[in-house]
C-alpha cells in the first residue's frame, strides 16, 4: 500500500483524480468499480473538471443500501448519476446498477456475479472507509464473503439513515464481494472525514483480521492510499 497524506480534503480529490486520469488515458474502455458517500465525491467532481474522455469507461455500482428505492435521493444509484455517471456522460449501456428491491435478492447477487465475470476484473476500484474499518459493506465479521452478496449492516453503518431499519427484516445492502475486490488491478483507498481515525489506526499496525475487512488490503499489490487522516 502506497499512502499518500494530503494536506485536505482538497489535494486528496485532485491527487486521486490525477492517479485515475492517468490509467484513464491509457485505457479508455477501462472496467470502474465506483463507491459513494463523501470521500469520493470531491474525485469525481476533479474528474470531471477535465477533459478527457471518459464514454467508453464501464463503471459498475459497487454497493447499495437495502429498503431505500434506487429513485431515492439518498440511494446509491442517485448519488452516482449526479456525482459520476452524469457529468462524466457514461452511457447507460456501460453503467452497470443493481436494484436492492428486488423479491429474489440471491438472483439480483448472481446477475452481478456473471457482469463481473464477463467484464472483469475491475481495472480501478474505489473505496472509502467505514468507521469500524468496513470496506463496500463488508462489514467487520467472523468471516468475509468473496463474492457479490447481501451483506448485513452495522449498526455504526446504519446511522446514515434511520430508515434503513424501518424495513420488515434487518437492515441489508448488496455488494461486491472481498475476492473481487483484491482481484482489481488497481485500488484507489480515500481515508477522510471524521470518526475514522481508529480504524485507520488499526489498518496501520498491518495485522489483517476480518475485524476490520479494510486491513486485507494489504494483501494487495497496487493500492494508493489518500489520506487526510493522522
């Protein structure tokens, strides 16, 4: 892991930017695993401050929140159409989403397993960083799942919207698994933003537990980690 502590918030959108632009010029068509929430949001906004190309990009969704509707403000695909898919002019034939409402979840998971498979690996992979050291929504657990998945949500996860168990069963997101993950030729790691410091702590004393999912990116080989985060 090459990590990188920027001096805000700022320089940690535009150095990240920076590190995608690149491996967007020299593969146009390159396969996208995008994350939400508000470490990457700033990236994207670099990104598409320039102007490069990036219609041939095939970007998957790589997470999202049970019980909300994709249409709602706050749902992942939302987020992504705003911030990536929209300002970027992605296709929607190269924009790979997933509806968490769906009456078999199990086929839902499948579908994206075979995308995956056909399209993969991903070329970058983006991902923030839970409070308890979750990564997507794998969260800290006995054991970790490697595929695409329904994943049980935290409770620290769950605070971003009370609604999210309001629904007749626990709170749940679909998401990609850590085997596919690790198998991307490229992650991009943002650490920013308040109440992550322990968890960055743990990450730093390199001992990888399925306690904090995000450590297990050590095992990777490319990881550039932007921090803002001491």
């Amino acid at each position: 892991m090459k990590i990188t502590t920027a001096i805000d918030y700022a320089e940690l959108s535009q150095l990240a930017s920076a590190s995608i632009l690149s491996s967007v010029r020299e593969n146009p068509s390159l396969f996208f695993c995008a994350a939400t929430g508000g470490s990457p949001t700033g990236m994207y906004a670099e990104m598409a401050k320039n102007a490069a190309d990036f219609t041939q990009m095939r970007v998957m969704k790589m997470d999202e929140w049970g019980i909300i509707p994709s249409e709602h403000p706050d749902s992942c695909e939302s987020y992504l159409h705003k911030h990536l898919v929209g300002p970027l002019a992605i296709p929607e034939s190269r924009y790979f989403g997933f509806d968490t409402n769906m009456s078999d979840t199990d086929s839902e998971c499948l579908r994206m397993q075979g995308i995956i498979a056909q399209e993969g690996p991903f070329d970058i992979c983006i991902l923030g960083l839970g409070k308890n050291g979750h990564i997507a929504f794998n969260e800290p657990a006995s054991f970790l799942n490697a595929k695409f998945h329904k994943a049980s949500l935290a409770e620290s996860t769950i605070q971003h919207d009370p609604a999210l168990s309001q629904g007749a069963e626990p709170a749940f997101g679909l998401c990609v698994g850590m085997e596919e993950i690790l198998q991307s030729k490229k992650i991009i790691f943002l650490v920013t933003g308040n109440g992550k410091e322990a968890a960055f702590k743990q990450i730093m004393t390199k001992q990888i537990t399925t306690d904090c999912p995000a450590s297990f990116l050590w095992l990777h080989p490319n990881v550039e980690c932007y921090t803002t985060v001491n």
